[in-house]
C-alpha cells in the first residue's frame, strides 16, 4: 500500500494537470460509470491528499474520494490518449493530460458531509501545514496499545506506513511494544519532526530514504541502501541481530539492543 509520501507526490503532480479545467470523465471498465457521469465535463478546483487518501474538489460540490489500497495505481500521461490500459476505473482527462486510476479500494462521490465525515475519521497528517499534532499525541498518551500500531492507524496519525514506522521508530531508539502511554511529550514531537522530515524527502525524491548518509548524498540509491533496518539481517549502528515482528498483520523490524524491550 502507498504510503503517505506517495499520496502527496500524486497531488503534487496532478494539481497542474487538472485544476482549473472542465474535464472529461470516463470510466473504461465500467465500475464508476454513474460516477463519472455527474462528474463529466465539470472543472476540478483542487487535488489534495489526507493521509492516504486522495480528494478532488469539482465545482459543483461533489468530492471524488480514491484510496489506492494494496492494489490500487495511478498512471498519468500527456494527451493524446492512449487505449486504457488494464481495467481502468476512472479516466479523468484536462486539455493536457489524461490521469487513469486502476483497482482503486474506494472510489466514490462525497458531498460535503461525507467529505467532512470522512476527514473526521482521518487523523492529523504529518504532511499537512493545517495538522494538528496534539490531536494524535492526546490519542496515544492515554492508549495502552503499543506505539508501533499506534502510528500506523490512520486514525491516530495519518500518512505512516510500514517502512517509515520501523524506520522512524529505530532512529529514536524506541521499541515497536513500548506502549503509547508511555510516550512522553518530549518523544513524542521528536517522534513527529522526524516523520515530517523523512515523508517530506520521500515527496521529493519519489521514494522512502532513511538512512542519514544516503540523506545528504542525495540521489537515487538502491533499495538496500535507503533502509536502515527494515528488511535486513543485521543493525547498522551495533552490528546486532535485527528482530523480525508481526504487528497486526504487517512485518516490522527492531533492534534489541538499540531499541529495548519494554
């Protein structure tokens, strides 16, 4: 599933292509067909991402909402247009551009009270200016669940996925089961700056990179080479075995050493 980097860079790129254009709707596999009827032909005002969830405004008040899932993908283009390619869901095109979603979890039309429910439900996006960081700590002070489920619920702090919770979580030296509860004031906005920071690379450079050295070389590095812990075998920092955990059904990573049992 993309994490919220991804997300951010798909409404980073999109904004030009689409906002402030009457677009064409469509729906080549025939899923969204009513969907794109009472979107067709109206101008989208905005593309924006909430966590992992995608938004686009339209004119008429109507919010199309698309979350990728584990198999959901975009693929965008310079018109003209070519045949969809797969079973594309919904086909959104400008003057310019043309913007195909395949296999998307959810793709549906909100008004503006399932738009704000829905926003409700989303927690504070590290990648937002308009988060509020004291929403999430309020939900994890007071939570007896470990700090490694935590982040990842959407509910508490949108935009983390896998890879960046073991990572961030072994950088601060904190150990997946070390209950919310148990995490203070002090670590917990330590916790949040370097979410914002690393999710913020990741939008930039396309792809999640952790490690320091490979932070301020710049470029693209291999996988391996962007990952402190997470799928390897050994610790970079004390050369000890690395932990591998299963946290609701999703594989995680720590280091004993460096990060200890609570």
């Amino acid at each position: 599933m993309p994490e919220g980097h991804t997300i951010h860079r798909e409404a980073r790129d999109q904004k030009p292509m689409l906002t402030g254009r009457d677009l064409a709707v469509s729906s080549p596999q025939g899923r969204f067909a009513e969907g794109a009827r009472r979107l067709d032909g109206h101008d989208c005002k905005a593309v924006e991402a909430f966590g992992k969830h995608l938004v686009y405004r339209f004119e008429t008040g109507d919010h199309l909402h698309v979350h990728l899932g584990l198999f959901g993908r975009i693929r965008k283009a310079k018109r003209p247009e070519k045949e969809p390619r797969g079973a594309v869901r919904i086909r959104m095109m400008s003057d310019t551009h043309v913007v195909d979603i395949n296999g998307p979890t959810i793709c549906e039309i909100l008004d503006e009270p399932g738009l704000a429910a829905l926003l409700a439900r989303i927690g504070p996006d590290v990648l937002r200016s308009d988060a509020d960081p004291d929403r999430a700590f309020a939900r994890i002070a007071k939570s007896r669940a470990p700090i490694g489920r935590l982040i990842m619920d959407q509910s508490v702090m949108a935009g983390i996925g896998n890879i960046y919770r073991t990572e961030i979580l072994w950088r601060l030296g904190v150990h997946p089961d070390v209950p919310g509860r148990a995490v203070d004031r002090v670590l917990f906005d330590r916790l949040w700056a370097d979410a914002q920071r690393l999710l913020r690379i990741g939008v930039t450079r396309r792809a999640i990179v952790t490690v320091e050295e490979a932070l301020a070389a710049g470029g693209r590095r291999r996988k391996g080479e962007r990952f402190n812990i997470f799928g390897k075998e050994t610790c970079p920092a004390c050369a000890g075995p690395v932990m591998k955990l299963d946290i609701a059904g999703r594989r995680a990573f720590a280091c004993e050493t460096c990060q200890p049992v609570p």
